[in-house]
C-alpha cells in the first residue's frame, strides 16, 4: 500500500493556508487529497478557515461566529503570509467543493467545533455536501468526537476520523465502538509499533498529521500508515515513491 499524501490546509508551506491558492499549489504538485478546517458565520454559511477568530490570517479582531459572511467576504487572507497573495479571500465551502468536485482527490474537512459552539453545522455540512456531485472521497474530522457521533447519526453512509493530540489506550477500538468512525488520526509524534499493530487488528487507516519532516515521513511510510498530511506534500511525494 503507498501512503498518501494529504495538503494540510492546501499546500501551506507554499501559500496562505485555506486560501485557493494554498488548494490550487496541492493540485500543482500532485497531492493526493487536500485537508481544510471549517467554521461557521453568524448567518450560517461554512466558510474555509483554522482559528475560530479572524485576527491571525486577516488582522480582523473577532470571532468567526459573531460575523455574516458578507462581512468577512471581502477581508484579505493573503498579505499576512506574503504581498504576493494580497486579496486572497475567506473561502466559503461551497466555493472550494464546486471548484474542486471533479477532482479524484481525498478531500479531508475538519470541523473545528460541533453544535454547541455552533449550532446544526452538521446538518449545514451534510446538506452543502449532498448540493454536489463530488468525484473523490469525502472524509469528515474532529476533536470533537460527539460532533463525528452526530454527523454518522445523521448520515451513517459518511466516513469519519477521529483527532486526537495525544497519546491514548486503544485509539482504534475507542474510535470504532465509541464514536463509530471509519479512521483515525494521530498525531506524529503518538504513532508506534503499538498503534499500527492495533490499527492493523481493527483495519483502522490511520491518517497521521502534521509531518513537515523528511526522517518522519519516512518512519511512518515504513509503517505503512493509510495517509500522512503535511505542509510541504511535494517533499513527501517524492520520498513514498521511493519505497
């Protein structure tokens, strides 16, 4: 099995993070999917962005949640990474999955908080999803594990995985009987011979973030884990040719 090569928030090493052209450069170089986090507006519109305020990619202060997405439609989400990508816009996530639907790609959408922080976003999610006929694979993230417990209530048909930051006991069994997820996803540095031996058991694919090191990837395509996202998905395209 070769291990794929997922875009985290696009190919972000190279542009602005959940911005086109952080998705368009994963595309440029070949990446096998493309991870996004999502958030949602005051009026109920998924838009493409990590923190649940606006300050770090637009020097707008404020909660994602506290705007209408005509007031954020317009904020420049490029010139914090560099001049060059000046005006690179907020993504709504309608925009990204009609741009992109015809792509025989991975695309990993991670929401970033379930219903109580933002009411019905997942009834939001699944609805914007069923608007498209999408050619790739869909798969739907959290750390909120009640939020992907929703999400396979309301549409058992959809994969799910589970984030987790740290270390836990029986990652896999806990993912499947808890929460009813298709995958998990561990971070780098939690990922040993005992994970994949559980991972195997339980046929889990493990999508393992966020891997920005040749040394790292390479231990971890040895391992044979299902995906690894990264930053910089060109660097470790070229070394999982190489196994």
């Amino acid at each position: 099995m070769l291990t794929k090569i997922i875009a985290h928030r696009g190919a972000s090493a190279y542009a602005p993070e959940n911005t086109y052209a952080s998705f368009e450069k994963a595309l440029q170089l070949k990446s096998n999917g493309i991870e996004l986090d999502i958030h949602m507006t005051k009026d109920g519109k998924l838009v493409v962005i990590h923190d649940f305020t606006l300050n770090r990619t637009t020097g707008v202060k404020g909660y994602i949640r506290d705007f209408s997405y005509n007031e954020i439609s317009s904020l420049d989400a490029g010139s914090w990474y560099s001049d060059k990508f000046k005006n690179q816009r907020i993504p709504l996530l309608s925009g990204f999955l009609d741009l992109f639907k015809s792509e025989d790609i991975l695309i990993n959408i991670e929401i970033k908080a379930g219903s109580r922080f933002y009411p019905s976003i997942e009834e939001r999610l699944l609805e914007e999803l069923s608007r498209f006929s999408i050619k790739g694979e869909i798969l739907i993230s959290s750390f909120d594990h009640p939020c992907l417990k929703r999400i396979k209530s309301l549409d058992a048909h959809i994969k799910t995985g589970v984030l987790s930051e740290s270390s836990m006991i029986e990652p896999c069994r806990y993912s499947i009987e808890s929460v009813g997820a298709d995958a998990f996803h561990p971070h780098y540095l939690t990922v040993d011979k005992l994970l994949i031996d559980e991972s195997t058991k339980y046929n889990m694919p493990l999508n393992v973030y966020t891997v920005n090191k040749k040394k790292d990837a390479k231990k971890l395509i040895a391992f044979k884990v299902n995906s690894i996202i990264t930053n910089f998905p060109d660097k470790l395209i070229d070394i999982a040719k190489g196994f």
